[in-house]
C-alpha cells in the first residue's frame, strides 16, 4: 500500500529545501548543522515525511531562519490527504443520514 502525502508534508518540504538551497549548502552539510540524519531531511524535503516541532526548529536554526517560515499558512486541512478531507458540509449531511434529522 502507498502512503498517501499531505499537502502539509509537501509545502513543509518543499520550504525547507529552498532555504537549504538559497544558502547553497547540501543536505549532508544540512545534516551536521542540525545533527539530523540525512536520509530524514531527504525524506522531510520530499514531503515522505511530516517533521516534528523539535526537527522544524533544528532545521530552521541549521538553516539561519525562524521556524515560522517553514509553517506559516499551513491548515489542519493541508495534513489529511484529498480524499480523507472532510468538510462540515459533509460531516452534517453523514450525520442526518446516519440519525435523521432529529439532530
């Protein structure tokens, strides 16, 4: 089975990467400023992989940025893939199939 990537996991990526490239050093030079493996920040600037809080600082930090810059704009919505995203609409319209509309 694939794992579906998140939007989230993608635009996370894809930032970090700039950053990395804009100051023009590697990702095995961007694995011993953040003390990361660099099969991780390969997998994290894919979007295979959805980085923790404490990996986005150590990267930001390796990368002479603010973490912000990695997750701003980011939406609950952008970590679930397309065809798990939900709206209200929806939920509502499960929920009076499911029970009526007695809710």
């Amino acid at each position: 089975m694939t794992k579906t990537k998140s939007v989230a996991a993608i635009e996370i990526g894809r930032r970090i990467r700039e950053a990395r490239q804009k100051l023009g050093i590697s990702r095995e030079d961007l694995s011993e400023l953040s003390e990361m493996e660099t099969t991780s920040i390969g997998r994290i600037e894919r979007g295979e992989s959805s980085p923790a809080v404490q990996s986005i600082v150590r990267l930001a930090f390796a990368l002479e940025t603010d973490p912000g810059q990695f997750i701003s704009g980011i939406t609950p919505d952008a970590y679930a893939p397309p065809s798990h995203q939900l709206k209200v609409r929806d939920l509502i319209r499960q929920r009076r199939e499911q029970f009526g509309n007695g809710g």
